[in-house]
C-alpha cells in the first residue's frame, strides 16, 4: 500500500462576490480534485489548533499527524532542519525575511520576490555586519535563516510578527516585544541598520534601475529552540518522503525522518515545476511508503489579493501534478488532497479556519460528496477531525 498526501498551500478562502458568491476553490477547473472527493471520504480539518498562529509551520506538523501543541518550538528551527544547520541546546533560531521597506511601512514582505542568487549577496552584506551577533543562512528567495547562539536569558520570552501579516502597516508597531528587553532592542537595532547595509548595495540599485522593488532591510521572526519530534519510522513503522520549495516545509519533514526530495524547478511560487513534483513523487514511491508533496503558489496568490492567480494555481495543481500523480499509481494507494490553512483573498493573511480534505483509498468507499470545495465538504463522512489526526485516517484505510 502506497500513500500520498498533497497540499495546496492556502488553498481555501472565502465566498467573494467578484465569484457569483462563491471561494476559489468553488470555481476553478479541479476535475481530479473533485475525482478524489467523489470517489473517496470527506470532511473538515482543524489544522491550526485553538490559540496557535494560523501559519504553515503550525498547520503542516498537524497534517504530519504531530501536534503542534507538544511539539512546536517555532518556525525558525523547522528551517533550520531544512538547510542542515545544527542547533544546540541554547540556540535560538528565526527565520530571517528580505523585505521592502517605504517611508516606515511594510511595502513587501518578499521584496518583489527577490532572485535567490540576489539574495545571496545581500545576506553576505548582512553577514559581515552583524555576524558578531549570530550566524545567518542564506535560503531561497526572499526566505532565509538567523541563529542566535547560546541565546542571553530572557530570549525565550520575546514576541515576533510574520511580516506577510503586516503589510501596509507601520513598522515601529510591530518590532520585537517587550521593547524594554535587551534582546529586542539588539535584534530591533539590527534589522532598523540594516536599511543602512542593504539600500546603496549595488544588487539593489540594479535591480531598482529594472523595475523591482528593492531588498532593503532584514525582518526576523518565527524563533524557537531545537524540537524534539517523533519520525514517521518509530510512529508508524512506515518510511516517507518530502517534496517542496518552502525550507518550514522541508524542516518539518526532516524532523520527522522523512527524506527530502531537491526537485529541479520547484520555486516556492507561481512559477514552481508542477510536473516534476509529481515525477519525483511518484518515483519516490518506489522506495518509499508515503510522498507529501506542497505547493506554495496558491498561498502566494492569497496574500496577493490576486484571485485570478489563485484560481491557476489551484487548476495547475490539478492538471499538471494531481492528474501525474494519479495516472502514475499502480497497485493499492490512499491519497489526499486539501490545503495547509486559508489563505483567503478578501483579508491576504492565514486564518485558522478548519480546512476541506478528501481522501480516496483503493480499499475504502465513498461518501456522498461530490465536487472539492469548503463548503462540500462539510457534508463528508469523517466530520471534524483535529488535523494530527489525518495520517491516522490515511493509513487505516
């Protein structure tokens, strides 16, 4: 028996009217989604337990079946995982944003979805003026990591803000709290400088002169300390296997044992290599048990505000990696589709609403659902489920 696990990132959304009243997910084209659905079991997931952070770390260690209750420390660590950095007992780890900054206000938080290879340089201009105070990691894009090491006392009680959630708004609201700690006002000072490093680097000032808004300051956020979670070996006795773009995504499967899979093409936005995410997949299978495969696009288009661009990534999903996958499996399977959280177009942030999955199983039967889609699947056969319960339902089918 085979297993397969896909999610489309944001996925879910709310009805608007510009839709006839209807989400994203009501109107695009999903004809393999809605297959799944049909065919197999449905219902509502509760990714993003009572009083947590409605963000992708919290929603995707639920859907790897660990509770984010006992097992999450923060973002900062899962991406640590990702990029092999080790972290020691007293080290706190963030994730570290390249963000774009105008007359104090939070204009982007991916500045203009900056070229891995331009951030680069800035996170080496960065290193080399801050690199007395922890280690910085350059990741992809716009993402990247900052470890503080046998991180000051008081470190563990400091409050940090997603910059996608604060677009639009001032920064000095939203600085690291309490502001009267030493820690916050160290990693304040470094990120409010670092306009100073980053505005007059020559990788910003070309790519200004191009039309893109510029890199010019750091954003840290997301911190905590090494987890401590159980694989998927010791838990289930099964071996599995991670496909994604997205560092937290790849960090929570390291964390759980699984293998992580470097796809060629796979961005982490609109742009990603839909159909060699489904190659990889499919050919991980052949020596693993179980391939989770994410998808960022969606969740980009969300926070864009961009609905047209939603409704493609949720198509390309279907028609360019679900309709791959499902061709490709052979023999006995369960697979499952459904989003990590809501990302809807009408506010562009993560809301904790519960999310609709569908699982089809060779050896399972349906229920009376019949398309993919929030409202559809409430009607589903498994109801409610917490969301570290999903891989349970999965694997017993």
């Amino acid at each position: 028996m085979k297993f397969v696990i896909v999610v489309g990132d944001g996925m879910a959304g709310y009805p608007l009217e510009e839709l006839g009243g209807k989400t994203p997910l009501q109107v695009a084209d999903k004809p393999n989604m809605d297959w799944i659905a049909s065919h197999g079991r449905n219902g509502l997931l509760k990714t993003i337990p009572r009083g947590m952070e409605p963000g992708s770390d919290i929603a995707i260690m639920s859907i790897l079946s660990h509770d984010p209750r006992k097992y999450h420390t923060g973002r900062g660590p899962l991406e640590a995982a990702s990029m092999g950095v080790e972290l020691g007992k007293g080290d706190l780890a963030f994730r570290c944003n390249l963000i774009t900054e105008e007359k104090g206000i939070m204009a982007d938080y991916s500045a203009d979805h900056i070229t891995t290879e331009e951030a680069q340089e800035l996170i080496s201009a960065v290193k080399g003026a801050y690199g007395n105070l922890g280690d910085f990691y350059a990741g992809v894009s716009y993402r990247h990591l900052f470890v503080m090491r046998n991180a000051p006392r008081g470190s563990d009680k400091i409050k940090t803000t997603p910059p996608h959630d604060i677009v639009g708004e001032r920064l000095s609201e939203h600085m690291v709290k309490p502001k009267n700690s030493e820690v916050a006002k160290t990693l304040n000072e470094m990120m409010l400088n670092s306009k100073q490093i980053l505005s007059d680097h020559p990788t910003n000032i070309a790519g200004v002169k191009r039309g893109r808004k510029p890199a010019n300051m750091i954003w840290v956020w997301g911190q905590g300390k090494k987890p401590r979670m159980e694989t998927l070996v010791k838990k289930y006795g099964i071996k599995g296997a991670i496909v994604s773009a997205v560092n937290i995504v790849k960090g929570i499967g390291v964390c759980a044992g699984m293998s992580k899979l470097e796809v060629p093409g796979a961005t982490g936005y609109y742009d990603t290599n839909y159909e060699n995410k489904a190659k990889f997949g499919l050919k991980a299978l052949k020596d693993h048990d179980l391939v989770f495969i994410h998808v960022e696009a969606p969740d980009e288009a969300g926070h864009a505000g961009d609905v047209e661009r939603k409704i493609e990534a949720i198509e390309n999903i279907d028609s360019r990696l679900l309709a791959k996958i499902l061709d490709g499996l052979k023999d006995e399977y369960a697979i499952s589709i459904l989003p990590d959280h809501p990302t809807p177009i009408k506010v562009r942030i993560h809301v904790p609403d519960p999310v609709p999955f569908a699982i089809y199983s060779t050896r399972d039967q349906r229920d009376a659902v019949k398309s993919f889609d929030e409202f559809s699947a409430k009607r589903g056969s498994f109801g409610i489920l917490e969301g570290y319960k999903l891989m349970d339902k999965l694997l017993q089918l």
